[in-house]
C-alpha cells in the first residue's frame, strides 16, 4: 500500500496553510510597504466615483470602519487573516451591495469546467505525444511533425487566444467572439444550452491546450528516454514480449508518475495562463471578474478572487499530493 | 512536496561527458555539444529581437511612440484601413487610435520586454545560487527550511499574487515590476542547485578536492559550480521567460507601467479599443508576433542548454 502516514498528511496539510498565509501575507503586506495607503486611495476613489452616490460618505465612512484605518498595523493584519480565512473579502465596489464571495461563486462553475476539460485534454495528449517521440516504434514523419507542433508551447496562453480568436471567430466565424454560452439563452439542461456551452468552450479550450501540451510532452520524452535505459527493459524485450504491451505496461506506466508530480508544480501557471485567456475570450469565468474589476478598480473583488484562485492551486496541489502515493507505489512518506 | 520527485533525468550528468562518439570524430574541434542547432537559432532570434530595439532606436524616431505625434488609424503601407485611408510609408506598421506609430512602439516596447526578463531572473538566479547552495552544503535544518519554503512558493501562481499587489499600486515602473517578479524567480533555481549540489557533494572529484585540503567555498565555486554552468543558463533562460510571461501577461491587463510603452500594453490598449471586431489587425498582430518570436527564441536557447546539460537527451534526438 502506498506509504501516507498520519505524521505525511499532517505535514502536508501544515505545508498547505503555510502557503495560504504565505500568499496572504505578501499580498497584504507589499502594498503597505509603498508609499501611500492603499485604503486611502481607494476611498479617494470612492469618493471621485460616488459623487453622485446620495449617502457616499456614510458608505465611506462605513468603509473606514470596516478596515480599521485608525488601528496599528498588526491589529489589522490579525483582522484581515480572520477575515480571508472566512473567505470574507466585504462587499464589491462597482456592484455595491452584493458581496464577493457571490461573485466568486458565480464563476467558479465556469473556470473550473474550462480548466477541468483543457487540462484533462492538454494531460492525455501532451503524454501521448511526449511517448511517441522517444519510443522507437513511432513511424519518422510522426517523429519529424510532433516537435514542429511544439513551437506552440512556448507562447504565452495570451498570445495563442489573440490568434485564435482572429482566425477562428473573427475570419472565419466557425465560433462566437465572446462569451461562454448564446445570448438571451437560458442556463438549464437542455441540449441546445449544452451545444452553445461547448461552441463557446472550444476556442478557450484549445488557446490553452496548443500553448501546453508540449511541456508535457517533453517531460514524458525525457522520462521515457529515463526508462528506455532501464535493464528490465532490455528483459522485456528479449523476453519477446509484443512491442506495444511493452511500451504501454513498462514504459508509459513508468514514465507518466513523475509527470503528475510536474502537475501540481505547474498548476499555478496553468491558472494563471487560463485566467488570462478568459479575459481575452470575455468567459464568464473568474478571468473575466478579475479584469472587470481592475477596469472599475474594484480591489476587493480582485482581492477575494486573486485570494480564492491561491487557494484553489493549494487545494489542488494538496489533493494530488496525498494521492500520488497512492499511484506510485515507490514513494514512501515514512521516514526511513 | 515530495523529497523523492526530482526527475531522475536531471541527475548526475555531467556536461563534460560527451555521448559514445562512433567514430573518433570527437576529436574534431566543431564536434562540441555548444554547437547546438536549437541553441543557435534561438540566441540567433534573440539577439534579432535586441538588434531592432538597440539599432531601431538610431534610425528611427522613438518619440513616435507616444499619443498623438502621428495620424490616427493608419494601416501598414498596401493596406487600406475601414474609413478608407491607405497606409503610408512614414509609419510602415501602421499608428493606434491615440496617434502611436506602430515601429517606434516595437522598437521601444522590445527590449523593454527583455529587460523586465534579465532583472527578474538575475535577481532570482542570485537568491536561487545562495539559497540552493546552502541547503545542499550546509544540510540539515537549513536544508529542511530552504527545501519547504521553496516547495510552497514554487505553487502559488505567481500572477494572482501579482494582480492584486499592482492593482494597489496606481503608478509602477518597469524596475519595481520586475522586482515584484523577481519575489517568485527564486524557487526553481534553488530546487535545480540544490538537488545537482546534492548529488555532486559525494562525486568522487568533489571527495577528492576535499581531500586535497580545498576549502568548501573553493570546491564550492571551483569544482561544482563549472558542472552547473549549461543548468545555470538553462534556469536562467526559463526564469526569464517566465518573468517576461508573468510581465506581458500583467501589462495585457492593464497593470503594466503606465509611463513607457510596452508590447504588453499595446496589446492591451488593442483589445479595450476592439481592434479585433474592427479589424486592425496591425494594432495587436505586430506586438502580438514580436512576442511569439521573443518566446520562440526563448524555448529554443532553453531547450539548447538542456540537451548540453543532459546528453541523454542529445542522443535519442538524432
């Protein structure tokens, strides 16, 4: 059985607390370390945009409350973990009365769906690409085209959007400029809502995809390239075993672990990149609530959910963490 | 967060060992593992990329890259744009709709790109040879302190924690940008150093040095630190790309400096103003191809130094 130990998990799930209150604490502390107070602006803010708003000042002077301006720093600090831990990010600025946490849920759905299906995509065929370069079975044309495909990898999730959207929707128009489902259409299990929900889907998901596949690919490469040199390897072989059950059962099974530990590495960027190409694609996702705010300079909107998608890359990470054991025997937690 | 997951295709290769040469071939002078195809195409679109923002700037007027010193509109020359207008040969990339020619928008925006890139990922590098060289040497505690706190920053995304950071700051330079990248450069570099110092510490020329009497800084800087060369550079080049990524993808938000012209911004200023749905294609397309270039560049300078770090690699790639 795989090797996860009371003392791992409690390790893991400590290491998963320190990354929040890690990210929470930069987040807080390096725009008190510039000049000006970042609260002060904001009011300042608040007051140019609610010139018209009848009862402003007592909203700003409910604000000021809020924060605890005229407290010490580290009153505030301690307030403001209290307060994070909750996920009680307060009230949107553009859209007053509605908290964040409304808003953050109501594009997790979408984010989640996009990243889910792009990277479940991007993992299956990045390995199965990275696998046929380095197997020896791979017809020469497969070998010669698979690396050209790979220049994509190096572009930005951005980039990749721009084009695809100039071409595919813009050009061509085979798919919608924006948006992650038909205009005037209802949300509800029917097939045509379903339809529209993958024809808006396919550009974003596959901006994303094209720009990742080759990093997985080339880590299963090399990996493969690991295993090819392994002695069980030239057994196998000589044993006469079919080709493919060879490639599959002591190459592939050997070579993919590593590649899951890779993925929770890179998982922040991979958020990253797809909060970007949400924004390019307007995707009701958390992409499109981050860049609504920072245009209406809603801080704590762009707080709440820069705070939540941290979270979610913990969460994710921990997740694959305690279950990689699991799935690779060879590890061990106990302390040997 | 494992201790087990550094993949074991970075272990112990050492540069110097050149593959099983079939012939006696390795002997000819051109037969080195720096004169990598992919290596040299890539430093080759780079210094390219450079050349246009250090030489462009001698032949062309950069001040053209600010508002309203050029018509408004104007497509590249054999173009026409929607109201009509052909483009001229005075702004050969065409101008914005606030009146910024295009090529003194390139010129200025490029290296400014790559600056942002050598800042982080120099500072990053720095940390990365100190933190990475203590807890491979010094062990223990240290090693247990360093190896933690890079394992949790290494996975928060890095332009969440920016977004927020620079939506506070109204004003922000492109220096104090690339410092705030440079907060999250570290962590690869240290993984990389400390796991190659690790398994070099008890490579037999390292025993030996220590033997010989070499002082620790010594054997540090004179026998491992030459080994690590093709790592250093490789880490440096994908600290760099990821510093620029973070910094173009900062900037296409809105959230880059405001005072000197990015490509980043332009795209930007591009996608607010719809010059998608109105079909100016040279806005966002010319930024937009520079930087695919720079990014090819990168990947490839990357992927040289990898195959003359690991000749493992190199071989199964003929």
């Amino acid at each position: 059985m795989g090797g996860i130990t009371i003392g791992y998990f409690l390790r893991r799930l400590a290491i998963f607390f320190l990354t929040i209150w890690i990210a929470a604490t930069v987040i807080w502390l390096i725009p008190r370390l510039a000049p000006g107070d970042p609260i002060t602006a904001m009011v300042g803010r608040m007051i140019q945009q609610g010139g018209s708003v009848e009862n402003s000042a007592a909203i700003i002077e409910g604000w000021r409350e809020r924060f605890g301006l005229n407290d010490p720093l580290p009153v505030q600090y301690v307030r403001y973990l209290g307060n994070i831990i909750r996920f009680d990010f307060g009230y949107s600025l553009a859209y007053f009365p509605t908290p964040v946490s409304q808003i953050v849920g109501q594009a997790l759905p979408w984010t989640l769906g996009l990243l889910l299906l792009a990277t479940s995509i991007t993992f299956l065929l990045g390995n199965f690409l990275g696998a046929l370069m380095a197997w020896r079975g791979t017809p020469r044309l497969a070998k010669l085209l698979i690396p050209v495909g790979m220049v994509f990898t190096s572009l930005p999730s951005i980039l990749a959007a721009i084009f695809l959207l100039y071409i595919f929707a813009f050009l061509l128009d085979w798919f919608p400029l924006s948006g992650s489902y038909g205009r005037g259409m209802k949300p509800g299990l029917t097939l045509e809502f379903i339809g529209s929900v993958i024809h808006h889907g396919t550009l974003p998901a596959l901006a994303i995809v094209i720009v990742s596949f080759g990093y997985w690919a080339l880590g299963m490469r090399g990996m493969m390239i690991t295993v090819e040199g392994e002695d069980y390897m030239h057994l196998a072989r000589a044993k006469g075993l079919n080709p493919f059950y060879v490639l599959y059962r002591y190459m592939v099974r050997n070579a993919i672990l590593p590649q899951i530990t890779a993925f929770a590495i890179t998982l922040g960027t991979l958020i990253s990149g797809q909060v970007l190409v949400e924004y390019i694609f307007v995707y009701q996702g958390m992409g499109s609530v981050i860049f609504t705010a920072i245009r209406n300079q809603d801080f704590a909107v762009i707080q709440g959910t820069s705070f939540f998608l941290i979270v979610l890359t913990a969460l994710a990470v921990l997740i694959i963490d305690l279950v990689y054991p699991l799935i690779d025997p060879r590890i061990s937690h106990e302390r040997s | 967060m494992t201790t087990t997951n550094t993949s074991p295709d970075k272990m112990v290769v050492l540069p110097t060992q050149a593959p099983k040469a079939k012939t006696m071939g390795r002997f000819n002078r051109w037969d080195t593992p720096w004169l990598n195809t992919k290596l040299i195409t890539g430093i080759s679109i780079i210094t390219a990329i450079l050349l246009l923002g250090i030489i462009g700037r001698l032949f062309w007027d950069t001040n053209l890259a600010f508002t309203a010193t050029s018509p408004l509109n104007l497509p590249p020359p054999g173009f026409v744009n929607s109201r009509g207008q052909a483009g001229t040969w005075e702004h050969p990339l065409g101008t914005e709709n606030s009146g910024r020619d295009m090529l003194a928008l390139i010129i200025v925006g490029a290296p400014n790109s790559f600056l942002i890139g050598v800042i982080a990922a120099g500072v990053g590098m720095t940390v990365g040879i100190i933190l990475g060289f203590s807890a491979g040497f010094i062990g223990g505690r240290v090693d247990d302190f360093i190896r933690i706190i890079s394992d949790v920053t290494i996975t928060i995304p890095t332009l969440m924690v920016l977004i927020v950071i620079q939506s506070v700051l109204k004003q922000i330079e492109l220096s104090t940008m690339a410092l705030l990248i440079a907060l999250f450069a570290w962590p690869h570099p240290t993984r990389l150093i400390r796991a190659q110092v690790l398994s070099m510490r008890e490579s037999g020329y390292v025993k030996m040095a220590r033997l010989s009497g070499a002082s620790t800084f010594s054997i540090m800087f004179r026998e491992i630190m030459p080994n690590l060369i093709p790592y250093l550079f490789a880490s440096f080049i994908g600290n760099a790309t990821g510093a620029i990524l973070a910094a173009v993808g900062l900037e296409t938000l809105g959230l880059g400096p405001q005072r000197v012209p990015t490509l980043g911004g332009t795209i930007y200023f591009a996608i607010g103003s719809a010059a998608l749905l109105r079909n100016m294609w040279w806005w966002w397309g010319f930024p937009t191809l520079l930087l695919a270039l720079m990014f090819i560049g990168l990947l490839l300078t990357n992927l040289g130094f990898d195959e003359i770090a690991n000749p493992r690699l190199r071989q199964s790639s003929q």
